[in-house]
C-alpha cells in the first residue's frame, strides 16, 4: 500500500489487512516501522477481549481471532451448532460443507436472524480493533473505504 497503493506517497500510514489472519504495516516519517525485534505491527494481536477465545499467539481475545476471516469462520461455524436451522446450513451444504467468510453475509442477507448476530459480532470487534488502532496512531486522515463498504451493506440489509 505504500509504494502503489492508497498510502502511496504517504509520510506516515496504517495500513490493516483482513484475510486468514489480520496484518498490519505501519509507516512513520516514511520509514517502515518494524519495533525493537522486527516484529513491529502485529495489529491483528491487540486484545480486544481478554475473555475471548485463544489466539494462535497465546493470548486470548485478539483482534485477529475476531476479525480475521479464521475468526469470522469460527463464530458462524459456533452459530450454526447453536441454531441447526440457520440458513447458513444450506450455504454450507451448497459449497461441499464448506463455511467460508462470505456465509453469515450472505444467510444474513436471506434473513437468517444468527447469522445477522455473527456479523453484528464480528462488525463490532472489527470496529472495536480499528477504533484502537486510530487511537494510538492518531492519523491525519483515515482511509477506511472498504470497511466503510462493508459497514453501508450491513445497514442496507439490517
């Protein structure tokens, strides 16, 4: 993202990736940052829930373990054993038993009432985990398109 992406040319940025886990860079005064032992930016480990369930770090509660699309898999697998008439069985079924991150979205959007609780649930930690992370970094301008894409088709369908 910083050398062709949307941190281009930015002398100081954030950047977050959500996939299997959640990644981070962060650059300061155009130098990537990486820590005292190069290991700077893991994001995905801040503790969101110190409750919550365990991290593949050690730690339990991380932001990754709620936002990534591992952790948005597990709670729509954990509501699906909760509510065996979730729609998100059908899907599931559809794609040879296989759940993936689009699952809840989509029985969301069909009106499954626990798959609307999984997004909720993973929405509000993803919130959660960004608003932290724009806390401690206090950037200029946030540039958060395809968070703000997801959030507007939650609501569109809420």
């Amino acid at each position: 993202e910083f050398v062709a992406g949307a941190a281009k040319k930015a002398n100081n940025a954030i950047c977050i990736t959500l996939g299997t886990v959640v990644g981070g860079g962060i650059i300061i005064d155009g130098k990537i940052y990486s820590g005292s032992n190069n290991a700077g930016a893991e994001l995905g480990h801040i503790v969101i829930d110190p409750a919550g369930p365990q991290c593949t770090c050690g730690l339990k509660g991380c932001f990754e373990v709620f936002s990534s699309a591992t952790g948005l898999i597990r709670m729509s697998k954990e509501a699906m054993e909760a509510d065996k008439d979730s729609i998100m069985w059908k899907l599931s079924a559809e794609k040879n038993g296989k759940v993936t991150a689009r699952t809840p979205f989509d029985a969301m959007r069909a009106g499954d009432k626990s798959a609307k609780e999984v997004v909720d649930k993973y929405i509000t930690y993803l919130a959660a985990g960004i608003t932290n992370i724009i806390n401690i970094f206090q950037p200029v301008q946030e540039r958060i398109h395809p968070i703000q894409r997801i959030q507007n088709q939650h609501h569109r369908h809420s």
